[in-house]
C-alpha cells in the first residue's frame, strides 16, 4: 500500500526537521543522505515506498536537489550490500532488485554499527523495514551506537505504512532461560 500524502508530508517536516538540528545542516550544496532497505520485505514495497518518499523529498525541498545518497541493503546481521546510487535508479525502481529478497535474523545493533561506521557524514538516514526487524539483542550497545547524532538523523518507515522519528527499541525475544524440568513450578 502506497503512503498517503499526509504520511509523506510528516517525513517532509521529519527530514527538514533534522537538516535543522545544529550541526546537522548540510555543508555546500550536495547533501549526503542514506537508505537503509529491509531486505525481508517485498521488493514492490521497497520499490513504491523508497520511490514516493526519495521523489516527495526532491519535490518539496532545496536540499534534496543536488544528493549523495547511500543505499544499503541489510540482507542479514552480517550481510550488507553498499553503494552509491542515484535518484533515477531508485525512482525507476532498478535499484531494489526481486533476488535481493533474504529473510535472515536482523537486528538493529550491527545496522547501527555499520551507520556509524561507515555513514557517520550522512545528513539524512531512511531506514524501511519493519517492526519485528527493530529489535536488539544488547539495548545498551544500540543506545551507544546511536550516540551522539545517529539517533537524530534516522527516520524508520514501517511496512504498516507508519512512521517513527525516535521509535520504541524492544530487545530481541531470546530463548537462553533453561526449559523447567517436568513437575517442577
């Protein structure tokens, strides 16, 4: 399902929003942007959702004209596909390819790890997954990542079609507490 005009407009305000975080705003004229794409979601999705917010963006502000932008593919916790790419390949969906579908366990501790490591210059980082892919395994170690200007520049796009600018991180469901012995209460 295509996001409506409202829910581009928040991530309009959103991203205008974080160009305007002290610090934050963009040195020259090209603005250097990151997009995190869920690998485990459909890739039509993908494709209409990165096209309707990357296209909503160019319209709408300056300085979304002139970008560098950054596309991951985040396959797994350790399998990341990285480029550069350009606004045309993204909106004619060439990008976001069918054989990029891997539904492997993810977790936001290594994503974040690679977004700080890797694309700590970016102005800007989109990230369109879902709900069930935003959970950690160490809550502590995410906060630490996403310190000092991670936090603020990230703008999650969830496959229900909502929107997070500091979204709720849950801990990952883990099974290390041992099965109870049969009898025992």
């Amino acid at each position: 399902m295509p996001l409506t005009d409202l829910q581009k407009k928040n991530i309009n305000k959103t991203a205008q929003k974080i160009l305007h975080i002290p610090g934050n705003a963009p040195k020259g004229n090209v603005l250097e942007m990151a997009l995190v794409l869920d690998c485990s979601l459909d890739p039509e999705y993908i494709r209409q959702t990165a096209k309707d917010v990357l296209a909503f963006l160019r319209k709408e502000g300056d300085p979304f004209l002139n970008i560098r932008l950054n596309l991951i593919k985040w396959k797994g916790d350790e399998d990341f596909v990285k480029y550069v790419s350009s606004y045309p390949d993204v909106l004619m969906g060439r990008e976001i390819d069918d054989a990029d579908i891997a539904v492997n366990e993810k977790h936001l501790d290594t994503l974040c790890a690679q977004l700080k490591k890797f694309y700590a210059r970016s102005k800007i980082v989109l990230l369109i997954t879902d709900k069930k892919n935003c959970t950690c395994l160490n809550l502590e170690q995410v906060q630490e990542e996403m310190k000092p200007f991670l936090h603020k520049k990230m703008i999650y796009i969830y496959e229900d079609d909502t929107f997070a600018y500091l979204p709720q991180i849950m801990p990952a469901e883990t099974s290390d507490e041992p099965d109870s012995e049969p009898g025992e209460e």
